[in-house]
C-alpha cells in the first residue's frame, strides 16, 4: 500500500511540474476571458437578426397596404373623391400604416385611359400625391400599375461610439408595386 501511494504521489508532483512548465497555471480565469470575447459576437448576432426581421416584417405590411390600395383604385374608378386617385391612393396607404410617417412615402401611379393607352405615371411624395383625372376616363378592364416607396430607418446602435457614427441612422428604401385591372 505504500508503493501505491508513494507512486501516486509523485506521479501528481511530476503531474503539476508538467502544468507549470507549460502555463497551466492561472487557468480559474480562462473560462472568464472566453466569455468576455464572444459577448460582442453574441449581441452582433442578436442585433443583426432583430434589425433584419423588423426590416422584413415592415416590408411585408407595406407589401399588404400597397395590394390593397392597388385593388381599390381599380375596383373604385369613378368613385373617387374630386375625380383623384392619387389622392385617394394616398388616404388609403396612410390610414392602412397610420403609425407611418407620411412623409417619408413616395408614390407612382401608371394608369391606363378608355382607349387602352398607358399614361404616363403620375408620382409624388409625402401628402403631395395628387393626380386629378380631368377629361382622362379610366379604362375598364385596363391594368394599373401602383408603386409605393418609404425611407425607412433601421435599427441604431446606441451608446457605442466606437462604430462609425453614420451607422446610427441607417436608413433603406422599402418598395412595393402592385399592378391591378380597373373594373
């Protein structure tokens, strides 16, 4: 019993000698150092994924607003107040998105007369989206084409001045087209 335990012995002194020879020393910390290098790679990768599903999720609502409004433009020819689709387009869209800021949309409406021929397209932005019909009868039947663009602002990246200071106000242009027959 004591050659086993004399053996066991040395063989955890060599053991130990071996650790500090090769900096195995200190170690209690390591797990510590990690963790504080893969923090910022964890956050980045959390950030990244909710600015992209924000991004995705306001692209599909804008998406859905503009399907809509295509499709009563085109089922409401004639009813539109003061003879104006634009101006009906654009109640529409900001009453579909009200918490929207309504200047930052861009619009763009190609509509087709009686005769079939395609306008040229009527654009604006913000609340400035106006295009009265005047002696231009719509055409039943004949296609539309409406196009909705909105600055949006992504995610910043606040309290971390060590980024480059224009990634706090990012911002993109989600754009949605929605082509539709005039009834």
């Amino acid at each position: 019993m004591k050659i086993g335990n004399g053996l066991q012995k040395m063989g955890n002194l060599v053991a130990r000698n071996v650790k500090r020879s090769f900096g195995g020393r200190g170690e209690e910390g390591s797990a510590l150092v990690e963790f504080a290098l893969t923090l910022p790679m964890l956050f980045g990768l959390i950030y990244l994924g909710a600015a992209l599903t924000l991004g995705m999720y306001n692209l599909e609502q804008l998406g859905n607003a503009t399907s809509n409004t295509a499709m009563a433009i085109g089922s409401d020819v004639g009813l539109y107040p003061n003879n104006d689709p634009c101006a009906y387009a654009e109640g529409l869209m900001t009453t579909s998105l009200p918490t929207w800021k309504a200047a930052n949309f861009s619009y763009s409406l190609t509509i087709s007369n009686a005769s079939g021929t395609q306008l040229t397209p009527y654009t604006g932005s913000g609340s400035s989206f106006s295009c009265p019909l005047g002696s231009t009868t719509m055409g039943p039947n004949y296609p539309l084409v409406f196009t909705v663009s909105y600055t949006y602002s992504w995610l910043g990246i606040p309290a971390m001045p060590f980024f480059n200071a224009g990634l706090n106000n990012v911002t993109g242009t989600l754009r949605s087209s929605q082509p539709a027959i005039q009834m």
